[in-house]
C-alpha cells in the first residue's frame, strides 16, 4: 500500500513540474523571442499636403434682423371706423389714407366756420379803412380783427381734428395683418396695423472691445439666416456705438442689408461674419487633422526616413512625427494655422487614435471623411 502511495506522489510531482516547467519556457523562452522577433506594427493613415492659400479672417456676431423703418399705427381719438383702405400684407406709400373714424361732427362744423370766414374777413378789411379816415375806434378795430382771427384758428382746429382722426402711413412699407374692422369702436392707443419698410433691413450684433480695432464704418459683412441657408447676404456697417458696456464689455454695431427680393423679416435670427482683409501665405488644414489635448494642439507630420532592418538592408520607412502647432480661427471644418506646420509638409487626416511620436504608418486610401451631400437619415 505504501509503495502504490509513493509511486502515484512521484508521478504526480511529475505531472505538476513538467506543467510549471513548460509554463517558465513559454514565458522565459517563446514569448521574449516572439516579441523580439515580431515585425515593428505599421498603422494605416490618410493623409494630405499642406500648401499656401489665401485666408480671409473674419469676426463671428449674432443678432436679430430689424426694419429701417417700423411701427404699430394706432389712432389718437377715440371713435368708429367709417373707412378701412388698405389690404392686410400690401404695400403703402407715404402718406396714404388707411383708416378713418366717423368725423361728421367736426366736418359741419368746419363747413359752418368756412362759410362765416369771407363776412369776418370783409368786415375787418372794412374797418381798416374806416379807422384810416378815423372813422370808427380803434378798440372796434381790434375786436373786428380778433373775431377775424379767432375764426380762422377755429378753421385750423377743425382741420387738425379730423386729420387727428384719420390715419395714414407716415412712410413707404409694407402693411401686416389688421387688427380691427369697419364699424368698430376703437379707443387710443388701440393696434390697428404694423407698417414697415422693408426695402433695406438692419442687423445690430455686438462685438467683444478687443476687435474695435478691426472694425470700421462700411466695412462688409456677410449675413446667413436659418430661413435661407443656401443664401448668403451683403451688408455693411453703418454705425457703431461710441460706448463700450462696461458690464460685458461688447459694444453694439449696425449693419445695413439690402433686400431687394424680400426675403428678410424683422426678428429673424442672424449669424455676421465682418470680412477683414485677406492674408497671404497662410496654411489651412481641415479640424480633423489636429488633435486637441490638455498641452495644447498637436498634428502628426509624416517624414520618410532611411534605416537598417534586422539583416542589414537599407530601408525607407514613413514615420508620423509629432508636431506642437498653434490653431487661429476656425471656419466650418477649416483651421487657419498661425503656426507649427510649413507649406509641402504632409499630414495625417485621419487614423492619429493609435498614434503615437515616431509610430511607423503606411499611407491608405479612405473617404471616411468626405462631407456627404446630404446627411443621411436616422
């Protein structure tokens, strides 16, 4: 019994040493050949040349589209509308009848007043002549010319009243919809339509203080709306305030735009851009080459370098290098690159997750990047 004891504990000592035995060659052994053995691993990259374009620097603003001219007419009497001329969404001229409130009984009035006005005024010229041959007083004189001239500013009220109650555009627009209708009693201040001029809107955005500098009276910008987003329009500055906020430090600036064709409304949202002068030379590379990190921006150069293999052979190998690069203004998925990165230098577009500073990596054709022409629906 002892002697079966002792053979099947040598044999398992046996088993349990030819296993940890076989596990020290792997580790010790294999695997290090392996490793030293294993080819260098060469990551796949697209990539781009760099060349020398013209940049044209601009400054973003937002705002909200306004009229050159508008305002909510309103009537300043009280009264009933006998007379509405105008269509809802029509244009106007300046000056036009739109609205008119029952004035009869200042009409007669006035017609009362104008037909006594020619015996006032013939009894005064009388009386002038009759105090030239000192023939009447002169205090007769002066109550023939005040009834004379109380008359006619009786005539003048009369006149300003009805006008009062009447309303009419004071410029040349564009009506929006009414708000009241034949035969309604308004009283002041009541909305009756809004009126606008439309044929030049105005843009007012505000920008930080530090671009005063940059900016001038009829300096160009470029307006997009969300209604229009294959349309771009052209304004220019035509004011700017002259105090900065000392709370936020922006100072507001005007902008005039043409609209010919209508397509702008007041209160629309706005995105300017103010175009500056353009710059030569200048080194534009798309966003996805750069690679943002807490030390800064980083663009990985390729550079072909010429070294030795593992028999000896003289070789060329494409290596991405790690390159600090300084990123300036950014448009849509161009950045403009004050610095790091020369005309002809050869960048990576695409692939830098598994890169790293002298990785080696072989050029591939890939159109993952291309900007579809419509987005794909989810």
């Amino acid at each position: 019994m002892k002697k079966w004891m002792a053979i099947m504990l040598l044999i398992s000592f046996a088993l349990f040493g030819s296993v940890i035995g076989f596990n020290l060659v792997i580790q010790r052994i294999v695997i290090p050949n392996a490793l030293a053995n294993r080819p260098e691993p060469e990551f796949p990259v697209t990539s781009m040349v760099t060349k020398a374009q013209d940049w044209v620097p601009t400054i973003e603003a937002i705002g909200f589209i306004e009229p050159n001219q508008g305002v909510t007419l309103s009537t300043e009497l009280a009264g009933t509308i006998d007379a509405i001329t105008f269509e809802s969404g029509k244009p106007v001229k300046a000056e036009q009848l739109l609205l008119s409130l029952d004035s009869s009984v200042e009409k007669a009035n006035l017609r009362a007043s104008q037909a006594k006005l020619p015996a006032a005024r013939a009894k005064y010229e009388r009386f002038q002549n009759l105090f030239k041959k000192s023939s009447i007083s002169k205090d007769q004189l002066d109550d023939a010319e005040a009834s004379y001239r109380s008359l006619e500013a009786d005539i003048e009220s009369l006149k300003a009243t009805i006008a009062r109650r009447e309303v009419r555009a004071p410029f040349g627009g564009v009506v929006g919809l009414r708000n009241v209708f034949l035969g309604q009693y308004l009283q002041p201040g009541t909305d009756i339509v809004r009126l606008e001029d439309t044929k030049v809107m105005r843009l007012r955005f505000t920008v930080p203080q530090t671009d005063i500098s940059n900016i001038t009276l009829g300096q160009i910008i470029k307006i997009n709306v969300d209604a229009y987003p294959q349309t771009q329009f052209d304004g220019y500055i035509t004011a700017i305030e002259p105090a900065i906020n000392y709370q936020s430090g922006l100072i507001q600036v005007q902008a005039n735009i043409p609209n010919n064709e209508g397509q702008l409304r007041s209160g629309m949202f706005a995105r300017a851009s103010i175009i500056m002068p353009t710059v030569k030379e200048q080194i534009v590379i798309p966003q996805s080459a750069i690679t943002f990190t807490l030390y800064g921006e980083n663009v990985y150069v390729l550079k072909e370098v010429e070294e030795t293999d593992k028999k000896g052979n003289k070789v060329k190998v494409l290596r991405a290098k790690q390159v600090v690069v300084k990123a300036g203004e950014r448009r849509g998925n161009d950045v403009h690159v004050l610095s790091g990165i020369k005309a002809g230098d050869e960048i990576v577009l695409s692939g830098q997750v598994r890169l790293s500073n002298d990785t080696k990596v072989r050029v591939v054709e890939n159109d993952a990047l291309a900007v579809p022409a419509q987005t794909p629906m989810l």
